[in-house]
C-alpha cells in the first residue's frame, strides 16, 4: 500500500497485483475482527441469533465463496459435494457461516 501510495509502481499490471493482495487482505482482516466480536459476544453471554428458514447449499456456497481468497491463496482446491434435497433449516445465517468459514479455515491449517 505504501510502495502505491508513493508512486513506486509503474506498471499497471504490479498495481493490480498490489490492489488485489490489499483488498483480499482486507477482506480476511475484517472477517478476523468479525469473529473476535462474535467470540467475545458469546463469551459474555450477549450473542443473540436471528433464526430463519434457510437453506444449507446456501450457507456452504456462501462461507465457501467468502474464502475463496484463502484457499486460491494457499494452493488449496476444496471438494464440495452436498446432497440436492437437503431439508431448510431453522438457523441463523451469519452464524451459520462463520462456523463454516472457521471449519474450512482450520481444515487449512490442520489437514
């Protein structure tokens, strides 16, 4: 970001590249502070969830496709195959999907 503000990069296609790491960077730093908040909300007891009906390919695509970034990143090719006639669920949907992030992302660094 520095080296972008400074006018160091020349090329168009360097820029690009630097765009890309800031923004994919910023995108997990938030989705960090996110979690820490959510932990911290149900450390004390305050985390409130928004029950809904919702779909479970829906969830998965989403928390897959917020980690995207991470798993391109990281060499990883992920494997998804749900059953077609999965029931809706009564969840809530963010929570859902932070679940599922944090599953993927400890599949990651563990597996």
């Amino acid at each position: 970001g520095e080296n972008l503000a400074d006018g160091l990069v020349a090329d168009d296609q360097q820029a690009r590249r630097y765009g890309a790491v800031i923004s994919n960077e910023g995108r997990r730093l938030t989705e960090m502070v996110e979690q820490v908040l959510a932990f911290a909300a149900a450390q004390s007891g305050q985390q409130r969830y928004a029950l809904e009906r919702t779909e479970p390919l829906q969830l998965i695509d989403g928390a897959v496709q917020r980690m995207q970034a991470q798993l391109r990143d990281g060499g990883y090719q992920l494997e998804l195959t749900v059953a077609p006639d999965l029931p809706a669920v009564s969840a809530d949907p963010e929570a859902m999907r932070r679940a599922l992030q944090n599953l993927i992302s400890n599949a990651m660094k563990y597996g």
